[in-house]
C-alpha cells in the first residue's frame, strides 16, 4: 500500500507542476510578454492617429498667408512584411532606391518587430495616389494622413516662422508631443504654438491579412475626433510687406512699419529673405543646412536682432530731452564751425546753412547743435553730477522703448544697448568720465546700440506725441481672449510732455519738406523724417531714416536700415517714402517711379563683392 500510495503522490505531484508551468507559461505570455498580444490585436485591429490641422494664418485684410495641404506618412508593422515582398514594384512607386528601403526597413525592425514605425514621411498626394493602389500587395504597410504648411504668398518668413518635428528632449518635456509630431519652430509659429496646433484624434478601424480596411471597429466607439487650431489674423499688410521685401532685394537691411494708433505691425522686412516654402516638406532639413551656410544670412532676424547706432535719427529724441529739461527752447541756437570743437576734440558737420531755431537744427542734421544740446542736459548745476544727470538722461531714452526688449509675438528679440553710468564707471577708472567723455551719444553714436523695431517704435512714440503701444503682430485669435493679446492694449508713456513735441514734429516735416530728405519728399502728403549715417567698422556706412505720415493723425511710422549703403537720404529715406505712398495712396505717382525703378533694381550686394575682389587684386 505505501508503494501505491508513494507512486500517486509523485504522479499528483508530476500533473501539479506540469499544471502550474502552464499557467506560468500562460501568465508571461497574457500579462509579462506584449508582443504576442500585440501582434494578435494588430492583426484585426488598427489605431490610426488623427493628426489636427493646424490654425490658419490671414493677413489684416483677411489674404491667406499660411495654410495646410494634405501629405501622408507610411507606417510599417515590421513582423507583417511578406518575405516575397516586391521590392522593386514598391521603390518604383515611391521613387526610392532600394538601398534607402532595406535600411529604413532595418531600421525599423530594430526599433521593434511589431510595433509600427514610421518608413517615409510627408509623401505628397500625388505620389502616394500611384501608391494606394498597390498599397494591398505590400502587408505590413499602412498610411497615415496628416498636412504640412504651405506659404501661398512666399513672403514674411521671418514673421510666420517655421514648424519641425519634435525631438526626444521635446517629447520628455511635453504631456502632449509624441513622435513624429510637428511644433512651431520659429516666428508666430513658436509664439502661438498652443493655439495654432489643435488637438489630435483617434481611429480604429478592423484590417484583415493584407492590411486592407475592414471598417470601423465596434462601429467606431472608440474613435476620437481631431479639432483644428485657431486661426489667426495677424497685423501684416502683406501687399505692403512684399512690396518691401522687393525694394530691399539686393541689400541688406530692415524695414519695420508700424500704425501708431494701436502698434500693431504693418510690415516687417528682413533682407536677405527667403520662400518660406522652403522650410516646409521632406526637403526641410537639407534647405535648412543651406539657408544656415549662406553667408549673407537670410535666417537672421534683423529688424529684431540687428544692432546698429541711430546715428542722427536719435537727434528728434535728443531734442525732446532738451526741451523737457528746459536745457534747450524752440528758438535756440548754436554755432557750427563746421562741427563741434571743446578741449582738443572735434566732432564734424556736414555743410549746411545757418541754423537759427530747433526745427532748422533737424532739418539741416546739425551735428554741433545736438553736441550743445547732450552737453547742457548733462552739464546742469541741479545735478551733483555727471552721473546722477546721465542716470537722468538714460530713462528718458529708456522710456521711449529704446535699450530693452520691446515685447514683440515673435521669439529672439535683441534688447539694445542704452548705457547708464554703472557701464561707464566700468569702463573709466576712478569715475573720471564727464560729458565730453561720452558726447558722441548726442549724435546716435558712441556704445548706443538700437534695433530697428526700436527705431520704429521711437518713431511712433513722436508720431503719438508722447506714448506707444508695444508693437505686435497678431490682431486676434480665432473665438478666444488671450491673455497674450491684452499686454499689447496698454498704452505706454514717455518721460516727455506732450507739450514738447511740436518743434520737434515741425523739424521733421521741414527735413522732408526742404531738408536732408527733401529728395524723398511724396506729392500731396505730410510727411515728417529724420535721415541718419551709422558708422559701421565692417564697411561703409549704414544708412538710416525714419519716418511718419502724414504729420497730423499719422497712419504709419517706419524705421528703415540699409546696410554699407552710405548717408540716410541715398537709399533708406526713398525706400521708407515708397512704401509710405504705397501704403496710404496704394500707388506710386507718376513723377516718383524713376526713383522706384532705382530703388528695385540697385544691388548693393553684388557691388560690395565686386569692390572686395578688385581690392585684393595685385
């Protein structure tokens, strides 16, 4: 009986752990190991993702600028591709080559034998139509559709910016972005991220043995729907910003046009620039590479990044300083020598009549005037000293926006530099600098550093008579309030009462009227300007004008900066009246298109090579 006995406890004992192997066995293959799972529910069920359109962006009259058109991406579940697979018919369709297929087929069995990977992206409808057809003859194959941008005017790259695809830091850092998705790289793109962007959706749907669509799974019950992003109207005339960009073709430089009644941007010219179309579709990453090799630099921001002394269009500012502080009077007058000669320095003038009053002093560009003027500001006994006077000066210069980041909706903007005594006393030893020391500020030169945008938004300032709205791009956003939009509604006030400001508008307009821009000067309108040449250690001189118009409730202020271009009036001052007659007469008149014809076709460019080459010539 115990041998019995003994042989049904081994034989119990033999079933149980054949029992619980089994189990176990099932328990690693149901709950541990996915892949078997996986690979079951993929054979009968699919998860495609739904990717959302982005937001459509609309100039201020409502033109399209920026819109979505439809691509499709080839996903591959790797362990379902057919060994028979023809290679050949399937790189034929696709235009690849067969090495680019067995190392992107590689690749993604490396990532994963069952789960999908993205084989080629942003296949256009075109090619993917020739495709679709033969789509059943490749299992393991499905398509994925989702849009890229698309520029239809070709113009404003540096305001709309560019998306790319996500990167692994982005993705560790987001709830949101997963693999394969797009996000605003640059411009209103970066800015306006959330809103343009949507939310993405979901579809299942029941495929057999040849990847072919079955129809919905569970009648759809699980699907989600994409929802598209806001759309945006943005403050960009563009009919305005390409004619711009076609006046500054062949040169280097910035044009920033902003209506002063609400600072929002009416265009803002980066040149060199570039169709934005470029940066969008599979040839993204290779245009990018090039664009970043050209030495000319069309992917620099340069209304928002460049950095360039005022030169003599800060000298309307210089003025309402003066007044302010009661330091200078309409009916001033200083003598001219020709320039400005104290204590063995000698700051020189251009030839030009006597001035005899403030507004004269503008017009005719006087350097020695504004030297007088710097001086007396900083030289009066109410102060105990330079420094304290000087501190006083640098927050009136501040308090018209210049040497600080404006606030504008697209990223990387440049502050400026606007120094203040610590940077001074940094500089001298012992605090030994004094007005004279640093009288070159007083004529928009010396370590004074402005953007465009600045000078712009200087120039609103004095258009406004005493305040300006941060200049912005984006005048609303589809059926939303944004906090991002309300920062732009606050008015912001200078240090100058708005008392001060009629001499200072009357020598700007007798500057076009009969002045240093009087070349310049638009038949039948108001204009007042200020002409301005920057030194540039790297070349000639950078030429510079501002400007506004008309002169009583002024519906535009520009800023204009052309690089190695020489004084203010040869290029800067007729390219910012044009787009001041285009802008408010939608057309150039008769007697002024000879100098359009010049503008448009002059190359300051190519001339800079040819005089570089001719100079290292033997």
């Amino acid at each position: 009986m115990d041998f019995f006995k003994s042989r049904m406890l081994v034989i119990q004992a033999i079933f149980l752990l054949t029992l619980m192997i089994f189990l176990g066995k099932l328990f690693h293959l149901q709950i541990i190991e996915k892949s078997y799972k996986e690979l079951a529910s993929q054979n009968v069920v699919r998860r495609i993702q739904l990717h959302a359109d982005r937001g459509i962006i609309y100039d201020r009259n409502g033109k399209l600028l920026v819109t979505n058109d439809a691509v499709y991406d080839l996903y591959v579940i790797p362990r379902q591709v057919s060994k028979q697979l023809d290679t050949l018919k399937f790189c034929e369709l696709l235009n690849l080559d067969v090495d680019f297929f067995e190392k992107q087929l590689m690749k993604c069995f490396q990532y994963s034998r069952y789960r999908p990977s993205l084989f080629l992206k942003q296949i256009t409808t075109e090619d993917f139509a020739r495709f679709q057809e033969y789509l059943h003859r490749f299992p393991g194959f499905y398509s994925e559709l989702r849009t890229i941008r698309r520029y239809p005017y070709k113009s404003a790259m540096h305001v709309l910016g560019y998306v790319g695809e996500v990167d692994q830091n982005m993705i560790a850092n987001s709830k949101y972005y997963k693999s394969g998705d797009f996000i605003g790289i640059n411009g209103l793109e970066k800015i306006y991220e959330e809103e343009l962007r949507g939310t993405r959706g979901s579809k299942f749907i029941m495929v057999d043995v040849h990847n072919r669509d079955k129809g919905p799974f569970k009648n759809g019950a699980l699907d989600t729907f994409a929802i598209s992003g806001k759309d945006l109207r943005i403050s960009i005339d563009i009919t305005l910003q390409m004619y711009g960009e076609l006046l500054m073709q062949n040169k280097k430089g910035s044009i920033v046009a902003i209506e002063p009644a609400t600072g929002e941007i009416l265009a803002l010219v980066s040149s060199p620039t570039f169709d934005p179309n470029l940066l969008s579709g599979r040839m993204r990453g290779e245009n990018f590479k090039k664009l970043s090799e050209d030495t000319l630099k069309p992917l620099y921001n340069r209304p928002i990044m460049g950095f360039y002394p005022p030169g003599s269009t800060f000298k309307p500012l210089m003025a309402l300083i003066g007044l302010q502080e009661k330091t200078l009077s309409p009916g001033s007058t200083y003598s001219c020598r020709p320039g400005y000669h104290a204590a063995g320095l000698t700051i020189g003038c251009r030839p030009h009549p006597t001035v005899m009053n403030l507004s004269e002093s503008l017009q005719q560009s006087c350097n020695a005037y504004y030297c007088h003027v710097f001086r007396n500001i900083l030289d009066q006994s109410k102060y105990k000293n330079t420094q304290e006077s000087f501190a006083v000066w640098t927050e009136y210069v501040n308090s018209f926006g210049l040497g600080q980041k404006m606030g504008i909706d697209i990223p990387n903007e440049m502050g400026g530099l606007v120094p203040n005594p610590d940077y001074y006393n940094r500089l001298y030893k012992n605090q030994s600098w004094k007005s004279l020391t640093i009288i070159s500020l007083g004529i928009g030169q010396g370590e004074l550093g402005t953007t465009p945008l600045q000078m712009a938004n200087m120039t609103t300032a004095i258009a406004n008579q005493g305040f300006y709205y941060t200049p912005h791009l984006v005048k609303n956003i589809e059926d939303l309030q944004s906090e991002k939009l309300e920062k732009y509604r606050t008015p912001h006030y200078t240090k100058v009462e708005q008392s001060k400001f009629p001499p200072v508008v009357e020598g700007m307009f007798q500057t076009v009227e009969k002045g240093t821009a009087r070349a310049s000067r638009i038949p039948g309108l108001e204009a007042c300007g200020k002409t301005g040449t920057a030194q540039n250690p790297q070349g000639e001189d950078n030429s510079l004008y501002i400007s506004f118009a008309p002169m009583n409730n002024p519906k535009i202020a520009i800023a204009v900066v052309v690089e190695n271009a020489g004084g203010g009036s040869k290029f800067a001052a007729p390219i910012a009246s044009l787009m001041i007659e285009k802008y408010l007469n939608d057309t150039i008149s008769t007697q002024r298109l000879a100098l359009e014809k010049r503008m448009l076709e002059t190359d300051l460019i190519h001339i800079a090579d040819e005089k570089k080459e001719l100079a290292v010539r033997p």
